[in-house]
C-alpha cells in the first residue's frame, strides 16, 4: 500500500511516510512542520491498515481529490468503528508537543457523537469524544502531547489551549499521557445508535500548534459563573437582565397539570384502574406500566438532581482545619449530596490560596462580609480534583439571590422550588427524577422519588473495578444497619406521603460487567481472595461451596486448581483460570451476593416506606451483569438502568424481556458546547437545538418499549463551568443554565414529547 503526500503550502519539511507508517527507526529523525504533511488516498486504495467493525469502507472523488468515506452500520450493530493500526506501532515520543489530527465531512442530516481512543501496545487508554455537526466539515484533533496532559486543574476537560482553528476532540478518561513510543492504534466508534451515520476523511496526519494560550486557564469565569472568554445565546450580562428574563418567564409559567392528566399527572383521559392511594405497577396488554394513587396510567418522564448539592465548585481557597468539622461516621448523606455546608465564621481570618491555578480561574469572587458572601460552601473531601478538599462556591445559587432579590435563603429558595415546580408543569413533565431536594416532598404538587445511600463503617469487598467506591460486605450486619438506618430517614423525610412514587437506594455500584469472565466475576473472585474471618460475604461463600462439594478434593477436581485443604481455602485462594465448573460457581456466588444486597435493602426500605416502591440502585450500562440484573428484579419493584447512549436500541436492551419486570432509566443526557460550557457531557450533540433533537429520540425509544416505565434526565441545572466540586464535571446538560436561564430549544422539545406521551405509549387503549 503506497500513500502519495503533498506540501500544504506551510514552512518546514514534510512529514516521512516512516513517520504516518509505523517505521520506527526513521522517527528520531524527523522534525514536523507546524502543520504536517497530507496523508490522503490518491492512490485509490483502501488501507490494510484501516480496521471496519460493524462498517464499510470506499474510496472517493471530491472536486477531484480521493477521500475515505466510511458508512457505519449502527442500525444493526451496538458498535460499530473504524481504527487506524499501523503494522508497526507508532513511535511519535520525539515529537514534542503535537496532536493526531484529520479533515472529517459529515454529509448527513443528523450529528455524530465519536468516542476517540488512543492506545499503547500495554493496553492503556487515552479516551476522548466529539460531536461532528450535520453536513459539516471541519478538522478536528487528538492531543497527545502537551503541557495541558500534565496538569490537573479540577475540570474534565480543559479549555482550549491550542491557539487554532482546528477543533479540538474533548478529553473523557484514562491515561493521559500513553506510551507514545508504542501507539497500537486509534480507533473512532459509535455506540448504542438508532441510525446508520457517514462520515467521508481525508488527511490523516501529526500536527503541532503554531502558538500556545498561556492564559487558557486564567480568568475563564465571570461574576454570574459564566464564560468569561465566550459569547453565547442566553449569556446573562447584567442583574437587571437576569430579573427581566425572570420576569417575562414567570408570566408564561401554569401551575397546574396539562389538560388529560389526573392529579398525579397520570393519564385521566384513559383507563382508570384500581387506585390504592400510592403509586403502583401493572402489566396491561403486554405493556409494564406505573399506576398512580387514583388508578391512572402513569408515565414518569422527569428530571433529576434538582438540588444545589451538586452547583458548587472549588475555589482554590481553603482554612486552618482545626476549624473544620469533620465527618461523622454515623452521617446517612455522602459529601457531594451535602448543601454549601459553609466553613464556619471563626475559619474566615485563616483562609489562603491552596491552589493558586484554581484561584485564578475567577475573574470575581465576593468577601466573605458582602451580601453575596452567603454562597460560599466548603468540602471535606473530593472524589478527584486539583486539590483534596477546600472552599467552593456556588454561582447558581449567587444568581438565584441576585434574581429574586434577597440574600435570605428562605425567601429566594422558596421562590426557587415554586418556579422549578410551575417549570415542570409547564414544561410537561409527569415527575421530577432522583435526587431532589427533601425540601420538595412535602410539596404536593409533582410526583417524585426519593432517594438515599448506605454509608459506614461496614466492611467492604472489591470488583477490581470500584468506580465510585468499594462494594459493602452484605453480610457484615452492620450494612444491615446502616440500610435500617438510611430508610428511616428517608422514611421521616417522606412522611408516607402519596406523591413519592418511590425510593432509589445507592447508585452506579460497580457490580461487575460483561466484558470477560474475569470483570463479570471479579466480586467473588476477589472475595474468594479474602480471609473468612474478616470477611463476612467470603465465609457465606465458603460455607455454600462447602455444602455443595463436601471434600476439598472434589472443589479441586472441578476447578482444577490444588488447595490442600478448607482452611487454606479460606484463608484466602487466588483463581486466574476458568473452567465451566469453576466459572458456574462464581455465577452463583454472584448470585448469592446480589440477592443478599437486593434482599436487605427491600427489607429496610419496606419496613420504612411499606407504602412506597423500590427502584433499585440505578445500574450503569458499564457496571452490571446478568446475575445482578435478575437479583434486582427479584426484589426490586422496578428495576432501575442509568444509560448515557443516544437511545434505546434493541441490541443492547433485549434483556428487558428476559427479566420480565417494570424497569425505569434514572440517567440519560447531552449537551453541546455552545453554551460557553467547555464540555457537552457523556453525550454529544452539535448544538442547542440538536440537543432536542437527541432528547426526542431517546424518550421516543423509552415510551415505545413496553418493559421502561420512564426516564429521568440528568439533570436540572448546568454543572459549574470550572467542574462540580466532587470530581470536576463541567457538563452542558442543564435544562437551565448556571444563570438559572432555561435552553429553550431543549424545552420546546421535551415539550412536544410530553404533550402526547400518553397518547403514544398507550396508543392501543381505549380513551374516554
């Protein structure tokens, strides 16, 4: 396979096809231009060196130029992808700073989401994604090395600091700096969408920038939390601006349900089935469905997270830490669910800069004496940032009280959550999602759920893969407690209220996934490493495998592994190879695990809540397996899925069926960077209005599924612009912004998928 290169008109010496090739020994040698050198298809012929999965490929003529046009069939394929692997790693580590960079057209009418990925012959990954506009053409590029790789800051992803036209593919997760001297390959995938995309390259090659923003991260955030470097629809310049959006907004707002909805917000133009004064499920013609107090078909289509626990970010300040209170043991509410939780006013004379590149992302902050003061916060501990702990500040809730005029929490937070409520309704929604603030529940006006953590000093087991947090031990008892503990409270919040739909418990446990034997099993696999006397779960497992095999001599037969006898067994046994009778008992050992989970928390939570609906722990796509999923549905009422893909495909969600069982998504989102946010989120639209268009199809696929009896946007407000104080995530996917402004065109959308909802998911039943 020959390339033929070309000179693009820039200084410099062009790029060796030994470079673009994989042919390490000349790359020693080479020095870049600031724009590189074409690697294009004139030839006519597709690269062995081009991987299709789930695509097709051809070679084509544009204004007399040859392109790769790449057709990926994602209708039939949950991924599908095309990867550039040379014969021969790469070796690009004397390159300095520099990116992977190529020219992509996109002559379709719908956007692509890309995750890019990046990896070194040992596996590690450097992760990325991007949004390619529809009928668009632009280049776009991976930076692979460069001062921004070496820094953490606090933000997901960084602003811009590539003085560039070129438009930059927006960082996600793994290991920012690979082993560049061994690059395996870069791939571009698809995952989880309704529509076969195209995209037409060209150009693929190795650039580096002509100049650097030393300023990138300096003075990026305004006094209202905003972009200071950007312009953008809805950017509030002013408190009289922010109280006159307020103001015309108030006037178009209802406050009560659309017409045809019960008081509920069920379905009161359809059946009326048995009512029991709390929210329900049934199964009608084939389709699962949620029942609400009065006997009304009801369809929870919300939004969660509607708190302030999350609008917080660091502020590179921090106190003298004897002034801090720290963490009780016994607290039920993990630190990113807290409020502002501000540092006390004896703290104040001893705050200093802890990180001066934090500090100096703010063009304003207040004094701790002004009015604005009030919005100040402070946490303990952080899941992953600049820095460990220290002050944050809130902008939106700033705005709020700019808003509305007072400083007083109890008059611009009352406002706030009547606005919020007549927003719902308004905007058609049945239910606010998971996560709202306690102090809506005894509001009366909109459905919702409830929802907690058990947290404490219980032991603990390990996945190999703990996101979030190590897994409990569900048979230390004092999980047992700690679960009693967390549904009591919930209890007391929800006070047997009718309006409570139900209660999620815990979230995104990182019970395993399917990807091998090893990460499905890597629970008991772990455990089985442990000692039975200080582990719970390891002695339950050892007591069944006990029961089943009498004799350590028949376990060893059929797992082909040599222990010489039950007590070295459960001192602790390491197994890295998997046979099929090995790999059935590691199922059921899942099994028993899962179900002891399932099992207490149902316990806890109906001997606090017997009225009210177990949603289950809210599974993330990347951290369940078939053993948990059928766990859940033994127990839970409805069983919960947070899913951030553009939709609902049958490739992915057959085993709905098999299960069998009322489910619910508790997260899906996306967002678009022309919102002054520097990232769109887990999922990327190419714009405001195409953010609607992405929430259409997504809800069209939930309400057409006959086992989801909902969805729940995540969620209501903007993440900070300088990332939420927990763990940096800066995403656009509000329904409003940091300055509390809705984005109408994802308003308007969810407006119209509301406004038939019913009438499209029961189109076969009878009206009144």
């Amino acid at each position: 396979m020959k390339y033929s290169f070309k000179n693009i008109g820039f200084i410099a010496s062009g790029l060796s096809l030994a470079v673009l090739m994989g042919c390490n020994n000349t790359t020693n040698n080479i020095k870049l231009s600031e724009e590189g050198t074409l690697w294009d298809f004139e030839n006519g012929e597709l690269s062995h060196e081009i991987q299709l999965y789930g695509a097709s490929a051809s070679i084509i003529t544009e204004a007399s130029n040859k392109k790769l046009s790449v057709k990926l069939n994602s209708t039939n394929n949950y991924k599908s992808s095309f990867v550039f692997q040379p014969e021969t790693p790469w070796n690009w580590s004397q390159q300095g700073q520099f990116a992977f960079a190529l020219d992509i057209e996109n002559p379709l009418n719908s956007s692509i989401h890309f995750y890019v990925t990046a990896t070194d012959v040992s596996g590690k990954t450097h992760n990325r994604s991007l949004s390619i506009p529809e009928n668009s053409s632009d280049t776009y590029y991976l930076e692979l090395a460069g001062p921004d790789l070496d820094i953490e800051t606090g933000i997901r992803s960084n602003p811009k600091s590539w003085l560039s036209d070129y438009t930059p593919i927006i960082w996600r997760w793994g290991v920012k700096n690979i082993d560049l001297k061994n690059i395996k390959n870069i791939e571009f995938k698809i995952l989880g969408v309704l529509e076969d995309k195209q995209v037409v390259i060209d150009n693929v090659r190795l650039i580096k920038p002509e100049k650097l923003d030393e300023n990138y991260l300096v003075g990026l955030v305004d006094k209202f939390g905003q972009n200071a470097k950007m312009d953008f629809v809805g950017k509030v310049n002013s408190v009289a601006e922010l109280r006159q959006a307020s103001t015309k907004e108030q006037s178009q707002l209802s406050t009560k349900p659309p017409a045809g909805r019960s008081k509920f917000n069920g379905w009161a133009d359809g059946p009326k089935l048995k009512g029991t004064g709390y929210f329900r499920t049934e199964k009608l013609k084939g389709k699962w469905s949620l029942v609400d107090p009065e006997g009304y078909l009801f369809f929870s289509n919300g939004i969660a997270n509607v708190r302030m626990a999350n609008t917080s970010t660091i502020t590179g300040y921090d106190f003298d830490s004897k002034y801090i209170v720290q963490r009780d043991p016994n607290d039920k509410t993990p630190e990113d669910s807290l409020g502002l939780n501000q540092a006390p006013k004896a703290a104040w004379p001893s705050r200093v800069v802890s990180s001066e590149l934090r500090a100096n992302m703010f063009s304003w902050l207040p004094n701790y004496e002004d009015e604005l003061g009030v919005h100040f916060g402070y946490r303990r501990e952080v899941f992953m940032g600049a820095i460990e702990k220290g002050e944050t500040y809130s902008f939106y809730q700033a705005n709020l009280a700019r808003k509305y005029g007072s400083n007083d929490t109890n008059v611009f937070m009352d406002k706030w959550r009547d606005t919020t409520v007549d927003r719902m309704l308004s905007w058609g929604f049945t239910s606010f999602g998971n996560w709202i603030d306690p102090s809506f529940y005894q509001l009366n006006r909109i459905p919702y759920f409830a929802n907690g953590w058990i947290i404490g000093d219980f032991k603990t087991l390990s996945s190999g893969n703990d996101l979030w947090s190590a897994l409990p031990d569900v048979f230390d008892p004092v999980f047992k407690e700690r679960a009693l503990a967390t549904a009591k409270q919930i209890g007391i919040e929800v006070q047997n209220n009718p309006w409570c739909v139900g209660v999620f418990i815990d979230n995104e446990k990182s019970w395993g996934n399917e990807n091998s034997t090893a990460s499905t099993y890597g629970i008991p696999i772990n455990t089985l490493s442990l000692d039975a006397t200080n582990s719970p779960t390891k002695a339950e497992f050892v007591k069944v495998l006990r029961n089943k095999y009498q004799t350590i001599e028949k376990l060893n037969s059929n797992w082909n592994v040599t222990v010489s006898s039950w007590d070295e067994f459960s001192k602790g046994v390491k197994v890295t190879e998997f046979n099929e009778a090995l790999t059935a008992d590691l199922s059921t050992l899942l099994t028993l695990y899962s179900e002891q989970y399932f099992k207490v928390v149902k316990g806890a939570v109906k001997q606090y809540l017997p009225n009210h609906l177990y949603m289950g722990a809210r599974f993330a796509d990347w951290g369940m397996t078939s053993e948990v999923r059928a766990a859940a549905a033994k127990y839970a009422d409805v069983v919960s899925y947070n899913y951030y893909k553009e939709g609902i495909s049958n490739n992915h969600w057959n085993f709905l069926a098999e299960i069998d069982k009322p489910s619910i998504i508790g997260e899906f989102h996306n967002g678009a960077v022309d919102s002054g946010l520097l990232n769109p989120g887990l999922i990327h639209a190419s714009s405001q209005a195409d953010r609607g268009k992405k929430y259409q199809e997504y809800m069209y696929g939930v309400i057409d599924n006959p086992y989801l009896v909902g969805a729940h946007w995540f969620q209501y407000i903007d993440s900070p612009l300088t990332g939420r104080a927990y763990d940096g995530e800066n995403y656009n996917v509000g329904f409003v912004s940091v300055a509390d402004i809705p984005y109408q065109p994802l308003v308007d959308a969810a407006k119209e998928v509301n406004s038939h909802i019913y009438s499209r998911r029961f189109h076969d039943l009878k009206t009144k």
